[in-house]
C-alpha cells in the first residue's frame, strides 16, 4: 500500500465514508484474490464443517482500527504468528459472527397492526 492510498484511505475512514474503498481498484482486487484462494467458500461456516457459499470478503482487523492492513491478506500476531487478515465469509456469518454488535443494536421491529384480544 502506497502512503498516499494510505493517506486516502484514513481520510475516508476520518470523513466516515468508507465506501469509495470498497469500490477501488485495489479492494476489488484483492477481495477477489483472497475469495479465489479460499474456493468461494465461506470460511468460518467451513470451520464448523458446512458449506456456504461466500458472498463478502471480512476484514479480521477492522477497517478502521488499522488501515494499514486494509489490503494485506495476513498479518504478524502480537505473538510473532501469521495469521489470516481477510476471509471470505457469507452474508449470515458477516453479520452474526463478525459483526454480533450490529445485530444487537438493530432496532425491533413493530408489528403492522397492534395486537388485540377483545
């Protein structure tokens, strides 16, 4: 990653508009390297011994939180280990695995007409 796309990319994180990133060039291409290393297969469904076919390419170490790995397929641990940095996953592993929070916070939704017992 060049400092300049380094430069773009935390700007983009710093405006909260990460969206031109998965956009660009360069994410298309790696996202596509890294579903084609791993078959289309969605990797933590795989660890569990199903197959689901992979729809998005999850950033291990956030976005935001170290955009400097942004495109790098693995990363060094704290411990000296290599380790993945993007899988690929499906759209239900994305957002129950990956992303727990954001099903948390989704607000209930209202029934479409109020419940009655008279």
């Amino acid at each position: 990653m060049t400092p300049d796309f380094l430069r773009w990319l935390t700007g983009l994180i710093e405006a909260g508009d990460v969206h031109p990133f998965y956009v660009c060039r360069e994410w298309l291409q790696v996202s596509q390297q890294v579903r084609r290393m791993d078959r289309d297969e969605c990797q933590i469904c795989k660890a569990r011994g199903r197959y689901r076919r992979a729809e998005l390419v999850h950033h291990v170490n956030h976005l935001r939180r170290a955009p400097a790995l942004a495109l790098d397929i693995w990363y060094t641990d704290g411990e000296g280990q290599r380790q993945r940095n993007l899988l690929s996953v499906c759209r239900a592993c994305h957002e129950t695995v990956c992303h727990p929070r954001r099903m948390q916070s989704a607000p209930a939704k209202l029934p479409v007409t109020p419940e009655r017992w008279d």
